[in-house]
C-alpha cells in the first residue's frame, strides 16, 4: 500500500483466522483513489493461520496483537486506535469489504463539520438504509431528556456507528474509550456518549460496504451478544418468556400450512422452469410484461 507522509485516516482492522478475507480487503483498500495519507493497523486475535502475517507485510499494515484471553470487541477497538496517528480511524472488521474505489473519500467526506464525531457506513445487506443513502440523517440532541427519550427500545441502535465499518473522530475517542467490559453493543454505548458531550453522529455516509452473510446459528449467537449487550445498556429485553410462549404456539399451529406453502412455492418456481423447452417449440411472444406473463401462463 503506497501512503503519503501526513496521515488523516488509519484504517483499523480486527481479525483472527480470516486470512482470505483479509487480503480482499486490503486489494479493495488499495484500489482507493484519495489525495490524503492512510495506513492500516491489523489487531490480530491471535490467529492461527500464517498467512495473516504474511499478508500484512505484503500490504505494509502495522499489527499489534491480543490474547484470546483478554480479547472483548471494546478492548480490541481501544488497542487499535490507541496505535492509530491519523484524526480519523476508520473502524473495520476483516469480513467486511468496501465497495467502490471512492469508500474512503466519502466515508470521510462529513467530517468536514467539526462536531461530526462518528459516521456509520451503509451495508449492502440493509435494504432500508441502502435505499434512502441519498439522504444522510445527522443526530444531534439538544438535551440530555431528548437523549434519553430518542434511546428506547432498540430503533436507536440501527442509527448508531456499527464498528463492523464506521468512521470516528479521534478526539471523541480521546475523551470517551469504548467500554471493553461488554459483549457486544460497545460501538452503540461509545456512541451514546460522545452524543451527551455535543457531537454529531451521521447515518449514514455515502459509503457502502459488503460483508459476509451469516450461518443461522452464528447469526443467532451473534443476535444474542448484540442484546445482551443493550440490555446491559439499557434494560432493554427483546422477548419475554411470555412473548417466547406464544411465538413457540403460534410455530406449531403454523407448520402444516407453512410446510404446504413450500410444497406449493417449489412446485411453482420448478413448473416455470420445465416447461420451458415445451414452450420454446411454440413462436415467441411480444407485447409488454404483464401481457407476456399471461400469456406464457
């Protein structure tokens, strides 16, 4: 990675055993275009692959390590920054990927206003602040009641920086560390502070990232940290054992006619699909979509 001498944005990266992941990364990192200095800072859980090492020579990223033991995603955070020297760090996990060479100048483009203290980038996996990416949402409250009133229940969360890949103001790091005794929800607490001292936070940046889909269980597992996290936060409970009770009803009452749903929906999509060269023997058909579809029926 070639980098100019004045640093504005380090680029901290955590990782473990994410070695393919990684050098995607650092290749889409490398076909930025930006007039200002970058570096990269690698926090390595301890990975057992090689080629960790391997690929940040080759990409010329600095790596400070944590233990297994030691390691929570705030400690992480403030063990990477803590090495950082540029204004703004550019939060990011090895999983995520940035899309489009122009990332970096847009993702920090809003911090331009000197009270803008984080920015959240836009995943290409959330359709509702995918679509509306043309209209960024600056939060700033006016009083500690305003706060307070805006952060209940979980909404909040979905406005806040996600340190998967968010762009913070060092200074606001300076003053508020991330809380390292959490599970998960620390980039949502940091946040939350740095509001109550009179910064801005952006949802969301013209800058769009892609990040891996989860399994089902690793998405259930990671789904539990998140609200362990805000309930220590905030008290918040997502399900109740009542809510638990009558979801766990309402399954079993549902399943012979979900089960009858995808019997009839696999029927349908593969009809489409094996007619198609009895269809073919017939003249094609013209006219506007809805007609074609009738048609073809």
């Amino acid at each position: 990675m070639q980098m100019a001498a004045d640093i504005l944005l380090s680029v901290v990266v955590r990782v473990r055993n994410e070695s393919k992941s990684l050098k995607r990364l650092f290749e889409a990192l490398q076909a930025q275009r930006c007039v200002f200095g970058w570096e990269v800072i690698v926090v390595d859980n301890e990975s057992e692959e090689r080629e960790i090492q391997q690929i940040c020579q080759e990409f010329k990223a600095r790596v400070v390590s944590i233990r297994r033991d030691e390691f929570t995603y705030g400690r992480a955070l403030n063990l990477g920054i803590s090495q950082a020297r540029g204004d703004l760090v550019l939060l990011v996990s090895a999983h995520a990927l940035p899309i489009g060479a122009n990332f970096l100048e847009n993702c920090v483009a809003p911090f331009q206003d000197p009270l803008m203290g984080a920015v959240r980038c836009l995943s290409v996996f959330d359709h509702e602040q995918l679509a509306q990416w043309y209209k960024p949402k600056d939060i700033q409250y006016a009083s500690p009641e305003e706060q307070k009133a805006a952060e209940v229940g979980r909404r909040w969360t979905r406005d806040y920086p996600a340190a998967t890949c968010a762009v913070i103001r060092r200074t606001a790091w300076e003053l508020v560390h991330f809380d390292e005794t959490l599970e998960s929800a620390e980039d949502k607490a940091w946040a939350s502070e740095i509001l109550k001292r009179g910064f801005k936070v952006r949802r969301c940046a013209e800058a769009v990232f892609l990040t891996r889909e989860l399994e089902k269980m690793e998405l259930w597992r990671r789904q539990h940290r998140e609200y362990l996290g805000l309930y220590r936060i905030s008290g918040y409970v997502r399900v109740r054992w009542s809510t638990f009770l009558i979801k766990i009803v309402k399954a079993i009452i549902a399943a012979p006619g979900k089960a009858l749903e995808h019997i009839v929906d696999t029927v349908l999509e593969n009809w489409y699909l094996v007619i198609i060269p009895w269809k073919a023997r017939t003249a094609p058909k013209r006219g506007s979509l809805a007609e074609f579809d009738k048609k073809a029926d």
